[in-house]
C-alpha cells in the first residue's frame, strides 16, 4: 500500500497531535515495513523526525507561507495522486480538497469535539475554524475513525455523523513509556530535588484540567504533589491566593525530556488527573504504561482509558478526590492490585495492537 498523510502536526507540534502523527507512524513503518508511507509536510519542520527507509517526507518547493498553506489544504491531493498514493489518512480532523477526484480514498482520525462541548474555551474565529475544517474532513471521508467511544458519541449528536461510518481505533503512546526506568531514578531524584514518595500530575494547568482540585487535596492530606504542565494565568492566580503551608506539599516542574517524565511517571506513588472532559486522555494511558495506579474521572473516555484498576471519581467533589488519594496513598496493596490489573488491560494500547487495526483499517477502506 502508499498511504499518504497530513502531516503538519508531526514535524511541527512538540507534543498532544505531534506525538499522536509520530507514534503511529513509526508504528505503522516498523510492523509493516513493505508498505509506502507519505508525510505531507507544507514547510520546513522544527521537529525532526525519520522512522525509516518507507517513511519520505514530501513538501513543496516554494515554502512561501500563502503559497505553502494553498498547498497543504487544496493542491496536495494532486502530489499525492503523482506519488501513487491509494489511501490519505488525516491525523488531525482535516483533510485536504480534492482526494475524490484524484480516485484516492480518505480517512480521518478526529480525537475530540471539546471545542463543541465547551465552547468558551476557545476563541469565536478559531471554533469556526475548526468546525469547518471537521465538517468538511467527515463528509468527504470514505471512513471516521473516533479515538474513543465518547468521540464516536460526540460525532453522532454534534455533527449528526452516520454511526456506521464511525469506527474507533484508541491511540498509543512513545514508546519509552512501556520501558523499564530504574537506572533513571536516583539521577532524577537529585536532579529536581524531589520527595521519596510523591502523587503525579500531568497536563497543562487550566481549568479543564483541574488541577486545582488536585493540589487543594494533596495540601489537605498533606501528600507531596509534582506537577508537570505549562502554567497558565487561571494557575497562577491560584498559587498567589494560596498559603505558603499549602505550596509547601506542591512542587512544578518543567521537565527536559520524555524519558524523564516517563522515570517520573516510574517514581510516582499514583497519578491523579481529574480532568473535566477528554477526547481520550493519553496522560492516563503513560501512567498505565508505567505501571501507576490512576485516580481520574467518571466522566468522558477517561473510564474507557483508565480500565478496571483505577479509581473513578466526581470531577467536582474534593471530598471523592481525598478519598481515593488516601486509599492509594495508604494501601501499598491497593496500589499492587491496581497496577496488575492495569497490566492487563493496557495491553490492547500498545503498537503492535494498533498499527494491526490501522493496517486492517487500511484494507478494508482500499477494498470498497
């Protein structure tokens, strides 16, 4: 097969749909490496990426950035359909004009519709930017793929998307986060200072997030809290209101590389992400890959990701929240019976699993 994707987020977002494109793909290139696949890029990268020999990134040879952006969204189904391409996947709820015509079938990954659900999040001209774009990517794709359920249920009531032409293949993660990092430890324990035991969070600090709740908890239980995340104006308010015995238990950091967090991950006692609404949630997913116990919410595809071990609570009760931190926090038992358990369960997340699904996915849209 050629497979041809949209892959602007890949060489240009460090992170959320950047690791996404980057994981599936080296996925995809080592388990089934006598296939083509084409990474559509409209300008020079700051990410380098290579995933080997049936990986080319194509771009186009003006990188003016007018031009560039035409390109991207109107004439790269023509360069696609010049490099043989069968199949173009979106990786990022688009997808470019053009791809009936040129005979070459479509699919879209689309991971949330957050900025549907909470609108006040995102800025009016961005909103009508993103709806039109997904409106678009669904009606012209041969096939939907949600990364959730609760994506899938989203895109039936939002969008009114035929339920038959949805399917749902869950995400992945880097691979580092299903290695062991032992030998990391004591060299991060120096390197950030920190406690010999600690409750984790990650993800950037804002409202739907909720790590407020999480930090106003672990004050009360007088559980050390590290936070990994990019602060926000709605965090930063929060710590200047907060008494200095309260930042005593909380500890930011900003760490340099992903096998350090994946070591973080490692070191934690538990991972507490209490998240308002998620498409996915691909910060519980690393913490199961890592072997730590979960506490997050019953809400969204969090329960679909988090599996049987963790502990499910209210978004909005605190006292929910202290509960299950002091149940993990307390019962060296609990936590073990919740890592075997989270074993189990993760293993349909790892890359073999998906890039298979993908590859069957693949076919099945080629042979219609």
């Amino acid at each position: 097969m050629k497979i041809g994707y949209e892959a602007k987020r890949i060489y240009h977002n460090a992170s959320g749909l950047g690791n996404f494109g980057r994981n599936l793909i080296r996925s995809l290139a080592q388990e089934a490496p006598q296939h083509h696949y084409y990474l559509y890029n409209y300008k020079p990268g700051r990410i380098n990426f290579e995933a080997g020999a049936s990986v080319q990134e194509k771009r186009p040879k003006s990188a003016n950035g007018l031009l560039a952006n035409i390109w991207r969204q109107r004439l790269v189904s023509g360069r696609a359909q010049k490099d043989g391409v069968e199949i173009f996947h979106g990786l990022a709820q688009e997808l470019p004009y053009g791809l009936a015509k040129k005979k070459i079938k479509a699919i879209v990954t689309v991971h949330d519709l957050i900025f549907l659900r909470y609108p006040n999040l995102y800025k009016k001209i961005d909103r009508n930017i993103y709806l039109k774009k997904l409106k678009h990517a669904c009606k012209v794709a041969d096939l939907v793929v949600a990364v959730s359920r609760q994506t899938r249920q989203d895109l039936i009531d939002y969008l009114q998307v035929p339920a038959e032409k949805i399917v749902v293949i869950y995400q992945g993660c880097d691979p580092l986060y299903w290695e062991q990092h032992q030998n990391n430890i004591v060299p991060l324990l120096e390197k950030y200072q920190l406690p010999e035991r600690f409750a984790l969070f990650v993800g950037t600090l804002e409202p739907r997030k909720n790590p407020t709740l999480v930090a106003e908890a672990c004050a009360e239980l007088e559980i050390p809290l590290v936070l990994v995340g990019k602060p926000t104006a709605y965090w930063q308010k929060f710590t200047k209101a907060s008494t200095t015995h309260q930042q005593s238990f909380w500890q930011h950091l900003r760490v340099e590389s992903t096998r350090d967090l994946a070591t973080l991950y490692t070191m934690a006692d538990l991972f507490v992400y209490p998240s308002i609404f998620e498409g996915f949630g691909i910060p519980v997913l690393e913490a199961l890959a890592t072997e730590t116990p979960v506490i997050t919410s019953h809400t969204s595809a969090l329960p679909e990701v988090a599996g049987p071990g963790a502990q499910l609570i209210d978004v909005n009760s605190k006292s929910e929240l202290k509960k299950a931190l002091a149940f993990f926090w307390q019962d060296e038992q609990a936590r073990e019976s919740a890592i075997n358990q989270g074993n189990s369960f993760v293993k349909q997340f790892q890359d073999t699993v998906i890039a298979k699904q993908w590859l069957d996915t693949y076919k099945k849209v080629l042979a219609k």
